[in-house]
C-alpha cells in the first residue's frame, strides 16, 4: 500500500523546499542544510540553523545573489547556496 499525503494546500506547503525556490515577500522556518563541508558550516555560522526565521526579500536581476532577512539583518547568498539551505513556509 502506498503511503498518501495529507490533502489541501497547507500539507504542500509544509514539504521542505530549497531556499533558492522561495518566493520574494514569504517568510520561512530553516529545517535542515544539506551537507557537512565548509560551505555547510558558513551557512550555519551565518544563522542558518534549525528554526531560524527566514524572509525573501528579492533576487538580483540575472537570478544571483538571493537577498533575505535573517536575525534582523540583511543576507546575501548565491544561488547554490541557498539551494542547499531546507525551508518550510513559516505560518502554514
């Protein structure tokens, strides 16, 4: 038997997501950062750690860097970065 996901659009909206996909204006919950390397551990010591509260503010016009609000300051990261980075929408 398959196993079924809980129907509507609050369910779709809690499946982890990378950063570089959010959305400009929407605010996220940091869930987990892929990997264990030096880029891993910069992101973290930048505040990308579990619970952090994260909000897209805007991308630059040929897609790098992303611009976020974390921690009450602004950040950049680039696009692979933010790829590696585990967000849920925060408040759905």
């Amino acid at each position: 038997m398959t196993a079924q996901l809980p129907a509507g659009p609050s369910a779709a909206a809690r499946l982890p997501l990378s950063l570089a996909q959010s959305r400009v204006g929407r605010k996220y919950l940091v869930v987990a950062i892929d990997g264990a390397d030096a880029i891993a551990e910069r992101l973290a010591d930048s505040g990308l750690w579990t619970g952090a509260l994260i909000e897209r503010l805007a991308r630059a016009p040929f897609g790098d860097p992303l611009l976020f609000r974390l921690h009450g300051f602004r950040l950049a990261l680039r696009a692979s970065e933010a790829d590696r980075v585990r967000v849920v929408e925060a408040g759905a």
